[in-house]
C-alpha cells in the first residue's frame, strides 16, 4: 500500500495468543492494529464429542475401526478447534492425536496450523487453500471417498453450505454444535472509543491516510455499521463524522472472507470495499492493497 499506508486498522476480534498472526503481519507493513474483541463463546455439547472418540466411532481414531459410524472430521473455525482441544485435554492419557489416520478437513491455513497443533498427522488435514466453505465442500465431494458419515463440528451461528454441498453430492454429515456465540455487552463502547483513538490521529482528507475495520464475524456486523454510520437506516446511530477520503469516507470496511461479506450484502444492504480471498492475514492484505490501489 505504498500510495496510501493505513495508519489503522481496526480488527474486530480477540487477539490470539502467545501470537496472532494478524498483529505479525500487520507490524512488519508498519501498521499498528487495535484489537476489538466483538464475541464471547461458550462451549457446549463436549460431553457429546468425548463421547463419540472414546467408543471408537470415528475410523483411524483411538478404538475406532472398520465398523466406525465417521470416517473423517470437519472443522472451519478456530473455535471449534478450541472445544476440540478441551476434549482432547480431557482424554490425552487414553486417546493420542499423533496415531489417528482419519482426514481433518478445514479452511485455511490458519485453522490446518490449530489442528495441526493439537497433534493431528499434518499429511492427514486438508483444506489450508480452501478460502470458503463453498470450496471445501467442493474439495471433500472430490477428495472423501468413503462410504461413512462426516462429523463436522459447529458453532450454533452458521452458513449451511458445506451439509447441503455434501448433502447434494451423496454424502452424509452430522452436525455436533460445540460453541455457542454472542455479542459482548461492551462492544458498542469498546468500539466507538476504539475510532475515537483513531480519531486522536491524522485521518484527514488531506493527510492521504486512511482507516481499516475489519470483520471477521456475521455476529456483531450489524452493530459496527451502525456506529460506523453505514446502514439503511442510520440516521441515529454514531457515524464517523467526517469521513471525506476516497468515495466520500476515510474509514473502509473490509472482510474476512464472502461469507461475512455476503450477509453485510444481504442483511445489512452494505458492500464491503474489500473481501479477503483467502481468510489469512496475507489475504485481508492483499485485499486491501488492490482495494486502495483502484
């Protein structure tokens, strides 16, 4: 972005840690990100999952063999990775990752580097460039060949894509919710505070710098474009006065990938200036980057 460098970007999710690679990348492009946490989540249902391992019900995994109910698990968010990591913490003296032979399909590379960690075979997960969930369904209907069902684990909000994809296609998938979701309590503040620190800064017209606020997430979406001033009907809700850069408005919306992006479009009636093509921090960038170099 050397023709305008953001001097912000706003990323509306919790940090991960010891390292998030968002805050990496971020920092090597001389960009200081703030971090807004927008969800709290609750796991749920791992009595269900602990389960399902340790009576042997997924094939290549602990007990499980040929008369196995799965032949494969599917994960696409860091979340679900999480309540998988809490069931297998409760089971590590019995069940070993490291043997299983079963496939992990995710998307992207940040989800295939959590279940890698967890101890799963990295030969067996699959998906690290798949930016969507339209095209890891695409890729399972191509790539599973086996004639058992799929557990997929969920949160309680999702996009039903990848059951109907696979649906369609023959295959069978049981769904386990095992996160649910809500919008914190403080986000509004948090986030309006957020843009006033922004706002302590040179965002003007005349500066040529501009400010990112990133979705990662449908759940909260609507809140930010209210205090972004980028509804429907926004005439009451806290705007970002002021915004006078390219198309009328300093600050820019990006997206973490189409799906968040499509219900920004078809809920909200927004059009995010940027949709990542790969849900990576190299992605949201290079999203940016063509985005501002129109």
């Amino acid at each position: 972005m050397a023709a305008s460098n953001p001097q912000q970007v706003l990323l509306l999710k919790t940090r991960s840690h010891p390292k998030d690679p968002y805050d990496v990348l971020l920092r090597s492009k001389n960009v200081e990100p703030i971090f807004v946490p927008v969800l709290e989540h609750r796991h749920v249902n791992l009595d269900t999952v602990g389960r399902i391992i340790t009576e042997g019900r997924i094939l290549g995994f602990g007990r499980g063999n040929s008369e196995a109910e799965y032949g494969g698990i599917i994960i696409t968010s860091q979340r679900a990775v999480e309540a998988l990591a809490s069931v297998l913490g409760t089971l590590k003296d019995t069940i070993s990752p490291d043997s299983s032979t079963h496939p992990i399909y995710v998307v992207g590379p940040a989800t295939q580097i959590s279940v890698v960690s967890l101890g799963f075979p990295a030969s067996n997960v699959h998906g690290a460039d798949c930016g969507n969930g339209a095209a890891l369904a695409q890729f399972i209907v191509n790539h599973y060949k086996l004639p058992k069902k799929l557990l997929f684990l969920v949160g309680e909000i999702r996009r039903d894509v990848i059951p109907k994809t696979l649906t369609g296609a023959g295959k069978t998938v049981d769904e386990v919710v095992v996160y649910d979701t809500e919008v914190m309590s403080s986000f509004r503040e948090d986030f309006i505070q957020a843009l006033k620190l922004g706002d302590a800064g040179d965002i003007s017209s005349d500066s040529g710098r501009v400010r990112w606020v990133v979705i990662f997430s449908p759940t909260g979406s609507e809140t930010a474009m209210e205090v972004l001033g980028r509804t429907k009907s926004s005439s009451t809700a806290v705007a970002d006065s002021g915004r006078t850069t390219r198309n009328g408005k300093r600050t820019y919306v990006a997206t973490i990938g189409p799906t968040t992006a499509a219900h920004l479009q078809d809920v909200i009636g927004i059009e995010p200036d940027a949709v990542a093509g790969k849900p990576s921090p190299e992605g949201l960038w290079e999203s940016m980057e063509a985005f501002l170099k129109k």
